[in-house]
C-alpha cells in the first residue's frame, strides 16, 4: 500500500503492496539473509485489554511489532534487534512487548498497513499512540526510540503524516454524478502518468503485481481502449517474471526497479488477482500464454493453498523454516532457485492455513472469472465448495462473516470486520452472477444487511472497519472507515442491486451513495497513489445504480 505516488527504496514487506517509503539503514545493508533464522523464543505479550490494564499497574509503555507470518524483514528483525541484549534490557525495564499477526488483526492491519511491515508502534499505558515506525529498525535505531520515549514519554519522531488521527471531512449530501464521472477522469489520468513505459506496471522503483490497476485496465479494453489493452498485455507480461516456474503462483513483489529481483512470499491476496487477470486477458485476446499464466497460478493454489474442506489458506513464507529454529533454515533467494524434487527434500516455506473471510472471498470471485472464461466445471465447484465451507464455519446468526473460523469449543464474542464481509459478500455475488443460485444472493443481501446494521459509519457515511471492540482503549475506540476495503463494499452492493427488483435495491443504493461519497476526497485518492485500480472500478461498476433518493 503506498501514501504517495514517490517511492524509493526501502527494508520492510508490505500487505497489499511492495515495502514502504523508507531509506534502508546501515545495519539493514550489512545483514545477511541467513539472519532471518530464528532465535530463541521470546516473551511476547498479547495486544489486549489485559495487557494495558498491567502497563498501568506497572507504569510501563506498550511497544507493538506488527508483522505479518510471512514476512522475511519481520523474521530479521526479530531475529536481530529484539534479541539485542541492550534491547532487551531496555524493553524489560520500561516497556510491555506484544507481536501481532497483522493478518490475524484486520483492524491493525488496516491502521498501520501504511507502515510496511514490520510496523513498529509505541503507545502509552491508556492505549495513546506515540509514535509509529515503518520498516526494519536495527538494534541503535530502536534503542534512540525506545530511550527518548523513557526520558520524555514522547516518541522521537512520527514515521509518517498518517500517524495523525485527522478528522474526515463530511460530505452531507450524495455527490452528484458529474461530480463522480469528473472524480473518474482525473483519477484514471493520475494513475496513467504513473505508467513505467520502459518496464511496464506502475510506478519506477519496486515493481509488483498490482491486480486492480490491471483489471481497471482490462476493463478498459474490453471496451474497446486500445490504449489500455496494449498497456495491460505488456504489464502483464513482465510481471510473469515473477511467476514461481516450478510450482506456478505469484510473488509479491520485485526488489528493484524491473521485474528481475523477486521477493518470494506468496500471498492469497495477490494469487487471486493474478488468476482473475490472466483469465481476463485470455479471454479478451485468446492468447493461450495468458491461459497458462492463469493455470500456474489456479495449479499453486490447489495445490498448496487449499484445505480438504475446500477453504482457502492465506500465504505462504519467503523462507524455509523461518518459524522453526529446530530446522535448517534457508532464505528464499537460495530455496526458489532449486528445482521441484530439491525443494521438497528440504521441506515447504510455512503456509498458513487459517482460512480467513477476506482471502477467501477474493479467491471465490476470481475462480468464479476462470470459470466465466474456461467453462471448467472443476473450477466452479472449487469456488461453490470453498463458499458452503466459509457459510458453514464463520457466519453468525446475524449474517456477518467472521475473520477465522468459529471455534465452538471456545465461544467469546468476536469482532467482526469489513474486509472480510466485502470481500466474502463480492464472491456471493460472484457466485450468483455464474450460478444464478438464488441461495448465494440470499447470503451476500444479508451480508449487506449486516453491515448497515454493525458497520455503518457515521454521518461522514461509509463502513467502519469493525464492529465495536468493548475492550478496545486509546486509539482503538475511534473505528476508522477504511479506503479499500470501503471501495469493495461498493463493489459488492452494485451488483447487489442490479440483482434485485427495483423496489428492494433501494436501501442498498443509499449504501452506494454514503460510501461513496465517504471515500471520494482528493485526499484519500491522493494518498493511494498507484493502487487506485480498485477505486475506479467501483466507479465504473456503480453507474447506473448510484444516485438514489438521499442516503440513509
């Protein structure tokens, strides 16, 4: 994820994108990649309400590492500055530790995604942010952080204008559609300016695979852009350099200015936009290169991204054995250049099988675009039996959709996010777009009906990104309405209504009309830089059913 479209080099792994704005530091250039092994296990705190109940008891500070499993920074950063014996000493004396699975907590991860991971946050004992650090931190980088918090109870720096709470600025009234085609036209031109007409894709330092660019491009072709085709077909291209060429699947992203540096973490987030992409463009040119591209990435994911229920997992690690400090460890540079029978031999980079709402929901719908084009039976019964599996282990009786499975043998109150009933709520409709089951347009309306009811924003308009966290302190209570995921919430209710009678798509049209106008400020266009793709889609998908009666 980017906040502005200048990027330069930087030492960290990113969600949805390549790594953030940051200079790479001295110590991060002289590490090995065999530092990523990991150390000792450390003592780690939960990011809880009890652990800010004892950082009052104890007057010390909370110090989050947010960092996703699949990360190679975050595995160096702890292997290197958390065991740094001054750094240790420092964190036992003044401060509370606690590692967050960014993936596990789609509401940190919508908050501090911008960062990079790792993310580094310091918070007061009431939950008051500190500071916020984007990227890989070596052990002196840190130490200057960590002290100058305990000499003035103050962080040293924001890492970013982001790390501001701002308040949103409240568009009262639908906006209207010249108002949105002219949004429209800017931001299509604001991306173009961004093509690398050298190296294809968007942007001119770290290249990555950026499924919404690609598919706002195809859209454009299929409607008879040229322009548009001829651009996309050569993004895509050079971006199959990153495609595994043993096991198919994506990489995340290019360590460098062309396509030739690959950063080996797979992510469902980017296989499932690849597969949607080179099934597009297969049918949009009958080139059989782009079927097989497709094929790669749909082989990976069955293969190793799926469970015997039909649910689809997450992502799998850059390195081997970088949870494992029992194992030979082995960076990613060294295990992706070795052929299928090497890498088995040694074993397979972690996978994480939780099955969560928002990955599978992104895998449905883009198994449901294969099936459009191929007309593979196989195909679609993967995405109805990975749909039934989600419907059975993580809706709850108000419709919504959980993060992870439901776990009957330990039932707490979960909270709920808009990630994953968006993203859950699109494949539903998906499904019902290839299917024409009336069953899957039943789940998704009450997906919608549960996010007006427990996400609805306030009179600025969209969705909050969770329900409400009883336990939640400081920075916490204030629920953010997030770009992204609100821009597949409108992507979700368009075809929602266009799949009802008139008479009941009305409430939803209102829906289309608060998000919409909640997410269209220059600001939070500006502030995604290249990855607007997504957003100029729910533009194009919402013409005709947006500008409804005044939104509820």
């Amino acid at each position: 994820m980017f906040v502005s479209s200048l990027l330069v080099c930087v030492v960290g792994c990113a969600r949805t994108g390549v790594p953030e704005v940051r200079a790479v530091p001295k110590a991060a250039k002289a590490a090995t990649r065999e530092e990523g092994a990991p150390g000792e296990e450390l003592p780690w705190a939960q990011f809880s309400a009890e652990t800010f109940a004892r950082a009052k008891a104890e007057r010390k500070y909370v110090v989050m590492d947010g960092s996703a499993e699949w990360c190679h920074w975050c595995h160096v950063m702890e292997a290197t500055t958390y065991h740094d014996a001054g750094i240790r000493r420092l964190l036992d004396a003044h401060f509370i530790a606690v590692k967050v699975d960014v993936d596990a907590r789609p509401d940190l991860q919508e908050r501090y995604a911008d960062y990079g991971w790792p993310a580094t946050v310091v918070f007061s004992p009431e939950g008051e942010e500190l500071g916020a650090y984007r990227g890989y931190l070596d052990s002196d980088e840190f130490a200057e952080i960590l002290n100058t918090v305990v000499a003035s109870g103050v962080a040293q720096k924001a890492a970013s204008p982001s790390a501001v709470e701002t308040k949103r600025p409240i568009e009262r009234q639908p906006l209207s559609e010249e108002r949105l085609v002219a949004i429209q036209q800017r931001t299509d031109l604001a991306l173009d300016e961004l093509w690398d007409v050298e190296q294809g894709g968007w942007g001119r330092t770290q290249k990555a695979p950026l499924g919404w660019d690609n598919a706002w491009l195809l859209t454009k072709a299929a409607h008879g852009d040229a322009s548009a085709k001829k651009k996309v077909l050569f993004a895509l291209d050079q971006q199959a350099k990153l495609i595994d060429p043993v096991w198919g699947g994506i990489y995340q992203y290019s360590a460098a200015a062309d396509w030739d540096h690959a950063h080996f973490e797979k992510l469902m987030t980017f296989q499932a936009p690849a597969i949607d992409n080179y099934a597009t463009a297969y049918g949009l040119t009958r080139d059989p290169k782009y079927l097989t591209r497709a094929r790669a990435m749909l082989g990976y994911v069955d293969r190793f991204m799926k469970g015997p229920e039909g649910g689809f997992f997450t992502t799998q690690d850059a390195d081997l054995n970088a949870h494992d400090r029992d194992k030979p460890f082995m960076n990613g540079h060294d295990y992706y250049a070795l052929g299928e029978k090497e890498r088995l031999a040694r074993g397979l980079p972690r996978i994480d099988n939780h099955e969560y709402g928002r990955e599978n929901g992104l895998a449905i719908a883009a198994y449901c675009t294969m099936f459009e084009i191929t007309k593979d039976a196989n195909v679609l019964a993967s995405a109805e039996k990975a749909a039934r599996r989600v419907l059975e282990t993580h809706r709850v009786p108000s419709g919504g959709i959980t993060h992870d499975r439901i776990d009957e043998s330990a039932p707490t109150k979960k909270i709920l996010y808009l990630s994953d009933n968006a993203s859950f709520g699109f494949a539903l409709m998906r499904l019902y777009e290839v299917t024409k089951n009336a069953d899957f347009l039943v789940r998704a309306r009450a997906i919608a009906d549960f996010m007006q009811t427990e996400l609805a924003g306030d009179e600025g308009g969209g969705f909050f990104a969770n329900t409400k966290d009883p336990d939640a302190a400081g920075i916490l209570v204030r629920r953010r309405v997030p770009f992204e995921e609100n821009v597949m919430a409108t992507r979700m209710l368009a075809r929602l209504v266009r799949a009802l009678p008139a008479s009941e798509a009305m409430p939803y049209r209102a829906m289309i009309d608060r998000t919409l106008r909640a997410i269209s400020t220059p600001e939070q266009i500006a502030d995604r830089g290249r990855m607007i793709g997504d957003y100029l889609l729910a533009l194009e998908e919402t013409k005709g059913v947006r500008g409804g009666p005044q939104a509820l």
